[in-house]
C-alpha cells in the first residue's frame, strides 16, 4: 500500500505502467511465496525445540515468542531465527514505508492548492493509521522485555495486532468512501453536510 500510495502522488502520470497488472500479479505472488518462506524458516527451528514443563501455550495463537516460554531447549537457534525475522519482515518494511512516506509528504507539501494537499494527504491518512496500529502493537509485543504485566498484555496486544487491526482496516478504507461514510453518519442520527 505504501508503495500503491507513493506512486499515485509522486508519480501519477505513469501509475498504470508501472503498477500493471503484471507487476501486482508479481507482488502478490512474492507475498505469497514470502509468507510461507516465513512458515516454514519458523516451523523447522521450532521443531527441533524440547519442551520438558508443560505443552501448554499461554497465548490465543501458536505465536513464536510463546513458544520460547515453555521450552527447556533449543531456544537459542530459534532467538536468532526470530531475529532475522524481524529483521527482514518487520524493520526492512518499516524503513521502505517510512521513506516512502517521507517522499509522498514531501511531494504533497510542494502542492500548491490546499485541497490538492488535503485531498492527497487524506488518501494517506487510511494507510498510515493502520500502519501505525499495527507495526506499534507488533513491537511491543515482541521488542518489549518481560515485564510482570507480559501475561496480560502480550496476549492482548497480539490480538490488536493480528485480528483487530486487519478487522478495522477495510472500515477504515471504506469510511473514505461517501456514501459509505453518509450512510454511517445516518445511523449515527447525525446530519450530513457537504
């Protein structure tokens, strides 16, 4: 999205060429192919983890992190597994969306009417929230030490991160819509003005 987002506003002209069907099929196929890349490089090492106390993960999901709390060994080759996951799925597209960001916000500043600037910030604004929820939920969940509080608000931040966060985002997207957000503001009892 970030990448969708910067070609709209810095390069508008040639966004058809440059996001072809072709180069989106190629996308997703390379998202696809990431994601069980990442299965797999997890699964293998956490296979070869023993778990001596109890089997018993204190999480909603299978997470990696929770797996490392019941295993009495073979956690060290898994540490660096995790960490080179980090690495590659969580700070590499952080940096590819904060410069992407940085472009678009200053090629929308060199706009020169205040509803161009309005109406290019307000395509970003979707994105960025979601981005923002996500990647900050996602952190603390896996950067923050242990704490005496980690049993509780681990579990509830993974389930911000990896069920509310991709519930709300078509919301989120879908209230830019107007007749989606009129319809809404109705229900609301609120009246519309445009």
């Amino acid at each position: 999205m970030a990448y969708d987002r910067y070609v709209a506003i810095c390069d508008p002209l040639h966004y058809h060429t440059i996001l072809s069907r072709k180069h989106c099929l190629v996308f997703a196929s390379g998202t696809w192919i990431s994601g069980s890349l990442n299965s797999l490089v997890i699964t293998i090492p956490a296979s070869h983890m023993s778990f001596c106390q109890s089997r018993t993960i204190h999480q909603f999901f299978c997470d990696a992190k929770a797996l490392t709390y019941i295993a009495c060994a073979g956690s060290e080759d898994f540490y660096i597994v995790i960490y080179m996951e980090v690495l590659v799925y969580a700070v590499l597209p952080v940096i590819f969306c904060v410069t992407s960001y940085i472009k678009i916000i200053r090629v929308i500043l060199q706009i020169k009417s205040k509803d161009g600037r309005k109406k290019a910030f307000s395509t970003c604004s979707s994105h960025l929230t979601i981005v923002i929820m996500y990647y900050m939920t996602a952190v603390f969940v896996y950067m923050v030490p242990p704490s005496e509080y980690s049993d509780v608000l681990e579990p509830a931040f993974s389930v911000l991160y990896s069920v509310v966060t991709p519930m709300i985002n078509p919301l989120i997207y879908s209230l830019r819509n107007k007749d989606v957000k009129s319809a809404l503001l109705r229900q609301l009892g609120w009246k519309i003005k445009y």
